[in-house]
C-alpha cells in the first residue's frame, strides 16, 4: 500500500540531536490522532535507535542518521532509522535483553527490549562494516 | 535536565526534572555523585516526578548511583515514576537492585 504521507530526516551522529529527532517523529505521526501513551511510546522507541546508532554505530566517529517515517492509511506508522556506522554481528545476541557491548556504567542493554514492548514490530537488517538500520511499526488505532 | 537537592539529615534527595537521554546522562550523573560524594547519605532519593521523558539512559543512571552508594552502605529509593518511564523500570527488573516507593 502507499503511504498517506512521509518524511526523511538526515543528521550528524551528535547527541543534542537525540531530542530532535524524537521530537520530529513524534509531530509527524501526531497527523494520525495517537493517544498521549503511543506518542511517548513512539518518542521512547525513537530515541533508542537514534542512541545506539551514535554510541554504538558511530563509536569513535560521527557520521550521518537518516530516518524516514511513513504513515499509511489506516492507522500503520513505520519509521526506520539507519546508519552507516560499524554494524552488528550477531542481531538475535545484540537483541537479547540485557545484552550489551557498550559501557556498563552508561548502558544497561535494554534499548531493544524497549523498541520491541513499545513498537509493534521491530526489524533489524545489519552488515559489520556497512551499518545498521532498525525498522519499527506501529498500528495507531483510530478513536471515536 | 534539571537537578534540586533537598538534603534533610542522612538522607539526600534529588528531583529530576526534564527529559532523560544520552544526551545529558552523564552531566546528570556527574552532578548526582559530586553531591553523594560530599554529603555521603545513608540514602538517596531518586524522584522521577518532573520527568517528561526518559530512556534506557535512565536505567543506567539509577543503576550508577546505586553502585556508588552501595560502596558507603548506603542505598537508592526511586519515587514517582510514571509511564512509560515506570514500563521501562518493570522491564529491567529495576526493583531488585532498588527500592521503588508504591505510591498511593
Ligand atoms: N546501530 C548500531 N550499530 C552497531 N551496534 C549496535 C547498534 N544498535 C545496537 N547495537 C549493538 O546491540 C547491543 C544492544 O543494544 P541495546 O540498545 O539493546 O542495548 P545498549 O545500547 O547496549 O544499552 P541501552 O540501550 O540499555 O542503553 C549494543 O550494545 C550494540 O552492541
Ligand atoms: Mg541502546
């Protein structure tokens, strides 16, 4: 199906834009009318993404996040947030809750855990020294 | 992010007020210990009641504190959590390593 409407955002791998880019998706997908809880829920996941994709994509480096996000009729929001960074080796470990490879003082492993109870699918497609993208879907009920 | 102190005997607290993310987690975390630090509470209070937003950031920086903290016996009471901050504290079972007040 065509999408009603979309919108693609690129931006550095610099954290002060962790609250835009949340920010952004959340205005977007407020044209389908969602409740309070599903428009934190779509900023929470959001952030996740964009916060792997700088300090885990981008470790010791910057580079560019683009995220596209479309709204189809019906309610089916999908965004996907992809980066150019260093890749996943084994996606089902990475999503493994608790799982991390990133310092424990700052991280706990949790992100993919977080995407998958807030959104209501979660893909993940990776290549170690390409990048890695993470797509979510939502399904924005329609209210009386 | 904003931080208060309230200090009332051994015990510190700090009001999280704004949105917790990557972003600012480790200037949070850098304020919060400073003032552990100095003060060495038996306990510390984490009042979530101002937060608008919060990731898994946040769980580390509850998880950090505790950490300090348990290195002088001290421990970590959370307060105030609301969704979908207090959903994301559930799902790390946060409340093995920390005390979460019930709210009435
Ligand atoms: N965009 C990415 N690029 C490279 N590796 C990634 C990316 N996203 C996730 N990973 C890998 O997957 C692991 C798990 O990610 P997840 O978000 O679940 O936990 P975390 O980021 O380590 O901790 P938390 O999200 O709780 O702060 C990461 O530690 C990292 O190894
Ligand atoms: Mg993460």
């Amino acid at each position: 199906m065509k999408a009603s409407n979309h919108i693609r955002l690129t931006f550095p791998s610099r954290s002060a834009n962790e609250g835009f880019a949340r920010i952004a998706v959340a205005a977007f997908a407020s044209q389908a009318d969602p409740t309070v809880e599903e428009i934190s829920e779509i900023k929470t996941a959001v952030s996740e993404a964009v916060t792997n994709s700088i300090v885990h994509g981008y470790k010791e480096s910057f580079g560019p996040i683009t995220i596209t996000a479309r709204l189809y009729e019906g309610g089916r929001l999908t965004i996907t947030i992809k980066d150019k960074g260093e890749g996943i080796d084994d996606i089902k470990q990475a999503m493994e809750p608790l799982f991390t490879t990133g310092n424990e003082e700052e991280r706990s492993g949790m992100g993919f855990t977080i995407m998958e109870t807030f959104m209501d699918k979660v893909k993940v497609h990776s290549r170690r020294g390409s990048g890695t993208t993470v797509a979510l879907t939502k399904y924005i009920k329609a209210r009386p | 992010m904003n931080l208060k102190f309230i200090q009332n005997y051994n015990e510190l607290e700090v009001h999280l007020q704004g949105e917790i993310d990557h972003h600012c987690a480790a200037a949070v975390a850098k304020t919060i210990d400073f003032k552990i630090r100095r003060h060495r509470p038996i306990l510390l209070i984490m009042d979530f009641g101002g937060v608008s937003f919060m990731d898994s950031s946040g769980l580390a920086i509850v998880m950090g504190r505790r950490k300090l903290m348990d290195s002088i016996d001290g421990s970590v009471e959370v307060r105030h959590l609301c969704n979908p901050a207090k959903k994301i504290f559930e799902m790390a079972q946060l409340d093995r390593y920390v005390t979460v007040r019930k709210e009435v």
